[in-house]
C-alpha cells in the first residue's frame, strides 16, 4: 500500500499508469476473477485489458468501463476537484462566490 502512494506522488505518467493497472489487478483477483471474465463483464477486450495490467496502458473510456465492472467509480469523482490549499487564506476565501473564467498564465 505504502508503495502505491509513493508511485502516485511522482508526476511520472508511466509510474502513475502502472500503480492504477496493479491496483485494478488486485481488485480483479480479489473477486476471483479471471482477465476473461473481467474484460467480459466490462465489454473490453481480453487483449485490452491483458495489456493494461501488463503495461498500465488503456483509453479513458475502457478505463471507466473495467472501474464500473469491479464497482469502483468513487475514486473518479476525486479527479480534478477542487485545488488543494496553500496557506490558512486560501482556506478562509474558499466561501468567496468566485468562478474563473479563464486562466492567466499562457
């Protein structure tokens, strides 16, 4: 577990990509599925999903579709949400009605 964390905090996309395929893995085995029954019940294909535990390479949208198969969609409401905070100001403008509605920095 320690070591998923760790590969997570690095801003390596391979590192980040391999840490998700493991996890998914675990969560397979877990529910003693097999790669065919998985890449069955989400509607990927067993190649798909072979070489996404294999090498943390798959498109977003099988990504999404093995998560809604092992039940585990929670985590991607997390994705992007707010910014994280700096200083305890940060905190108390957070009540601040301000939306962007572009960025500055090109």
């Amino acid at each position: 577990m320690l070591a998923d964390k760790f590969i997570i905090s690095e801003s390596n996309p391979t590192a980040i990509a391999s840490s998700i395929a493991l996890r998914v893995k675990r969560n397979r085995l877990e529910l003693n599925l097999t790669q065919n029954a998985l890449a069955s019940r989400s509607g990927v294909s067993f190649a798909s999903l072979r070489r996404f535990e294999n090498t943390g390479e798959i498109s977003l949208k099988s990504l999404l579709m093995i998560a809604i198969a092992l039940d585990s969609t929670e985590e991607f409401a997390l994705l992007f949400s707010s910014g994280k905070y700096k200083t305890i100001d940060d905190v108390l403008t957070l009540n601040e009605p301000r939306t962007k509605k572009r960025g500055r920095i090109n």
